[in-house]
C-alpha cells in the first residue's frame, strides 16, 4: 500500500534570486531607466542646439551692434567738421558827421562798414539780395539794397561798405531833435540790420534757403563817430 507523499516545510527546496533576477523580474524599474537614459539624451541634444542657437544670435547682435556704432560714429565726426555755422557779423565803422551840428539836417547821411565773415571750414555761403535797413528807436529812419549777390568762400570776411542818404535816408525836423537831445546825453543808440538769403555750400551739395537777419547794436558819440566799444561784440543772427 503505498502512502502519500506530503510535503513538510523542511523538504521544501528555497528559490533564492539574484540582483540581476529582480531587476529582471521588475520590467517597469528597467523601462523606467531607459526611458530616464532616452529623455536625457535627447535632452542634451537639445541644450546644444539651443547653446549653438544663443551663440550665433549673440554673434548676430555684436555685428549688428558695431556696425551701428561705426556708422554713428562717422555720422558724428561727418557732422563736427561739416555743420555749418551761421555767419558772423562786426560793425567796424559808422558815422553820421552832421550829426554834431545843430543844424545838420540838410546834410545828414549815415556811412556804416560792416564785416561778413564765413567762419566754416569746409562749408561755402551763396548770399543772395541783400538789404540794410537802420533803425533809431525802433523806427526805420534809412535803407538801403545791395544788389550784388555773391559766393563767399569758407574762412573768408567780405566788407559791406555805403552810405545811406537821400532818399535812403528819411529823418524829419522831429526825429533830428530827438537825435539832438539824445548826443546832448552822450550817446545816441542806432540798430542796423542786414537781411539776406543764403544757401550753404559743401562740396557739390547745396542746402535750402534760409532767411538771415543780423542786428548790429550802434552807440554814436557827439561827435557821431562810432564809440569803439560797440565795434568788439559781433552781431546776433537768427534765421526765420
């Protein structure tokens, strides 16, 4: 009679696994890790294209950042050495003789010689008509157009020199007494303007016109000589 084999605990054979059996026996740890390794990979690829991309935007921005600069800095140094400056005026001589005498109406003119300098390195000045116009008390009292337009060269002074009388210059018996008490004062006070158009030249470019207007304060002594401290500052001009 044959008896049934049971299994006891003790003839029961332990299965022992090794490292490599767990890692094998848990397939979603190994996938994980593939993955993790596939992600960074892939991440890395990414870093460097986005590094190569940075770098040559970077480089892109630096050419583009000198070339401006290169060219403001032209720009500036093109605009120091060609702005054009506006002309400078200098009374130098102005008289009325009559004016020491009394009774000097008749005989009354007014002699004035003004300098046009041209300042400008590089930059020519074309002066078209050009009119003068004497003012006493701010009313106009004489004046008087130059008809010759000319071309003034750069670091060059041109000379306007004449002589206002006649009908050039109009003064009643009431103005020659104002004129009188005022010598009588010490000093009688004239402004002269001169009123022109001019264009500026440089090289083969001409500017637009502008309208210039220089005031030229006069202090006349008694004599009706021109006192020498209004012959030093140079006129105002502005452009309208």
């Amino acid at each position: 009679m044959n008896t049934p084999i049971t299994n006891t605990p003790q003839q029961q054979i332990p299965i022992h696994n090794t490292p490599d059996d767990r890692l094998n026996s848990r397939p979603h740890v190994n996938q994980g890790r593939q993955l993790r390794r596939h992600h960074t990979t892939r991440y890395y690829i990414h870093r460097v294209k986005e590094s190569l991309t940075t770098r040559i935007s970077k480089l892109i921005c630096a050419v583009f950042l000198s070339l401006v600069f290169i060219v403001g800095l032209i720009t500036f140094i093109l605009w120091l050495s060609l702005r054009p400056h506006r002309p400078r005026f200098h009374i130098h001589e102005f008289s009325i003789p009559s004016l020491a005498q009394d009774n000097g109406l008749a005989s009354a003119q007014a002699t004035y010689n003004v300098t046009a300098r041209n300042a400008n390195l590089n930059i020519g000045i074309y002066y078209d008509t050009m009119h003068i116009t004497l003012y006493y008390q701010n009313q106009n009292i004489g004046e008087q157009p130059l008809l010759f337009p000319f071309y003034q060269p750069p670091k060059n002074s041109t000379i306007l020199y004449s002589t206002l009388s006649g009908t050039h210059l109009v003064i009643d018996e009431a103005r020659w007494a104002s004129l009188v008490a005022a010598r009588m004062r010490g000093t009688v006070m004239f402004r002269l303007e001169v009123a022109s158009v001019i264009r500026f030249k440089v090289a083969g470019w001409t500017s637009k016109e502008h309208k210039m207007h220089a005031n030229c304060n006069i202090g006349v002594g008694p004599d009706g000589m021109l006192i020498p401290s209004y012959s030093i500052p140079k006129c105002p001009v502005y452009f309208t």
